[in-house]
C-alpha cells in the first residue's frame, strides 16, 4: 500500500513497510497470498484493484500494460474527470474479488498513466480544501435544519467534483443543499449515504479490546448481529458493553458463534430444576466448553458442578418419577466437589485472617514498648 509521501514513481511501491507519516497504508489491506505464482505474460490478469480515501475500492483495467506494483500512485478514468488512486492488489486474487463483488469485465474502466509529481501536486491542492468544504458544509446543513450528519468529503483530483459522505435514519430531501453547495464551491457535487458502521470506518479509532476498529481495518462486509449472539456465548446483555463505536452490536460478536453453536449441541436445555431428595437444584451457570453445569439448591449457597451426561441421566430419571439422592452419583463425590470449589475462598480467608492476627500482636508488642519508655515524673 502506498500513501501520499511514500507512494512516489522513484520507488516500487511503498518502502515504509506500513510505516508511513501521513497514515493509510494499514487501512483495509490485502496479503495477496498469490503474488509467487508465475502466470504466462498472455494468461495475465490486466485488471487491478485501487484504493482512494478511507479504503474504498474499485477495479481498473490496465490497458496499456503499465509496469505497476503494488502502492503505485495512478491515474484512473471517472465519470467526467480523472481520479488518483493507489494499487492495493493485483494479479489472480483480484479476479476473486471481482467474482465476490459482482463486478462484470465489461463494467470496468481504464487506468490512463502512472502519477506524475504534477498530478499529485494538482490533487494535494484538491485535498487541502476538504477540511474547510466540510465545516462550511455542516453550517449549511445546521442552517437548513437537515436531519443528517455529515462524516466525510472527498475531493476529485481534477478538483472539478467532491463526494459528501452522510449517514442519516431516514431519506433525507437534499435537493436546496445541493443547489446551495454548488454555487458556494464551484463544483460538482454528489450526496452519497453511509450506514454508521461504515461512518465508524471511516472515522477509525479503537476497539475495548484495544486494537484499531475491524470495520477500518480489515471488515468490508456488514453482517447482521442480533442479541441472539450474546445469549448463546453467555454474555451479559449490557447494551453499553455489546455494543460498539457505531452504536450497534459489535460484529465481533458473530465470529465465535459458530464455535459456540457446536458446543451448545452437546448441552441439554433445563427449563425446569432438576428433582433430587435432598431438594431441588436450579442451574447458575453453564461452562460450555468444559460440558459442566453448575447448580445450586434453594437451601445452600453453594454451587456444585455437574457433568453434562449426569444432568441429562437425572433429566430421564425425573421424568419417569425418579429422584436421585443428590446431583452427584453419592454424596461423598459431593462433599469432595464442594471442598474443593470452597477451597480457594477458605485459602483466601485464613491467609487474610493470619495477617490480621499478626497485626494485633504488632499493635500489643508496639504499646508495651510505648508504655515503658514513658519518662517518669519529677
């Protein structure tokens, strides 16, 4: 990947091994795992992919069989103009993309030439106004009472066109905004809605498990994440801690799910306390990779861990009639299973009640020193 002060013609690529000043080389990357693999020069894929700003992407023919790597500033034909963009991949992998995405061969444009300092001159110019295009953008917006946010422009490297990124709940009417804009800026204007979880991508930041947004990074499609997911891996349904950046469930909830869902096939479903003669057993908690099951009766504070085979055997005993004495096999199997979840906590609480004690002899032992240094009376 290349970016605005390492992606020159001078090098192939970017030398900065994802390094750079100005940021962007890490952003939606691609390990082309095919680039060893020695294709005929006639059997060769000539169509590439190009990344702009924030990670999006489009394809690009190579037409004129440009001698381009990957992180090459190039010049690519748009709609009414030309556009600046870097290679993000290449060769055999990008015709699975394109499989993937839906692209037809006959939809792509040509690459017209590798960027030349002059074009980059041109479209930093065109980059320098976006920051102020957008705080003059969103006092209009504010002043037309328009019921959206605006996240993002970006500026055409021509600078005859600009993109305004937005993400709103419902469609918005922004015909007046865009007849507004284009006689304020002098350019063509075109209105594009973002979800907010593309919005989040857009923006970046960091994850609570410390390590930068999936969706700025690495996640290009959005799936859809229900509380469903939670609840089959146990978590808490805290809407403040399952939910992310966006406002919306983490997508990171979906990806051990399946792993959880081959688990869970193992766990029987107890909707009722399980019946034994010492009383009956509610359940507190599943481990569900362990495959144990933890119970507790209404008399006892205490938990008892229950194999999974033991919970269904107990489940079949029930429901002839039957109770077992205890949820273990006997009872001294019980006693040892509660010694030894207990074990702990009583380690804790004589070690804590050791120091204790040897505070208050500290205490004595210090007053009786205290008592017979005191100087006698004259």
């Amino acid at each position: 990947m290349g970016c605005a002060s390492c992606g020159t013609g001078e090098s192939a690529g970017c030398q900065n091994n994802g390094h750079c000043s100005t940021g962007g080389c890490n952003k939606l990357n691609v390990f082309d795992w095919l680039s060893n693999m020695d294709v005929p020069a006639m059997h060769r894929f000539n169509i590439v992919e190009v990344r702009f700003k924030n990670g999006r992407k489009e394809f690009f023919r190579n037409h004129n069989k440009l001698d381009i790597v990957t992180g090459d500033p190039i010049v690519v034909d748009v709609p009414n103009g030309h556009h600046i963009g870097y290679i993000s991949m290449q060769g055999e992998l990008v015709r699975l993309q394109m499989s993937k995405k839906g692209v037809k061969e006959e939809e792509v444009r040509d690459i017209y030439r590798k960027a030349t300092s002059r074009d980059m001159d041109r479209w930093q110019e065109a980059r320098n106004r976006e920051e102020t295009v957008m705080y003059r953008t969103k006092e209009i917006i504010q002043d037309t009472k328009l019921e959206m946010k605006l996240t993002d422009v970006e500026f055409q490297a021509d600078g005859t066109k600009a993109t305004f990124f937005y993400s709103a709940e419902g469609r918005v009417d922004f015909r007046e905004l865009i007849k507004i804009l284009a006689s304020e800026f002098k350019i063509r204007i075109e209105m594009r809605q973002i979800s907010v979880r593309q919005e989040a991508g857009r923006i970046g930041g960091l994850g609570v498990c410390g390590r930068e947004l999936c969706c700025s990074t690495w996640l290009t499609d959005f799936k859809n994440v229900s509380t469903s997911a939670a609840r089959y891996q146990n978590l808490s349904l805290n809407p403040s801690k399952l939910s992310g950046q966006c406002g919306r469930l983490k997508c990171c909830l979906n990806y051990e799910l399946d792993t959880y869902m081959d688990a869970l096939q193992d766990i029987p479903e107890v909707e009722t306390p399980l019946k034994t003669e010492r009383g009956n057993a509610k359940l507190q908690k599943t481990d569900i990779f362990r495959k144990i099951m933890w119970f507790g009766y209404d008399d006892d504070n205490n938990w008892y861990s229950v194999d999974v085979n033991r919970v269904k055997e107990i489940q079949s005993l029930n429901k002839k009639g039957k109770k077992p004495f205890s949820l273990l096999e006997n009872e001294t199997e019980a006693d040892k299973t509660e010694s030894s979840i207990n074990s702990d906590l009583e380690a804790m609480d004589r070690k804590f009640s050791g120091q204790v004690g040897k505070k208050k002899k500290k205490q004595k032992k210090f007053r009786g020193k205290k008592s017979k240094q005191k100087p006698e009376k004259s």
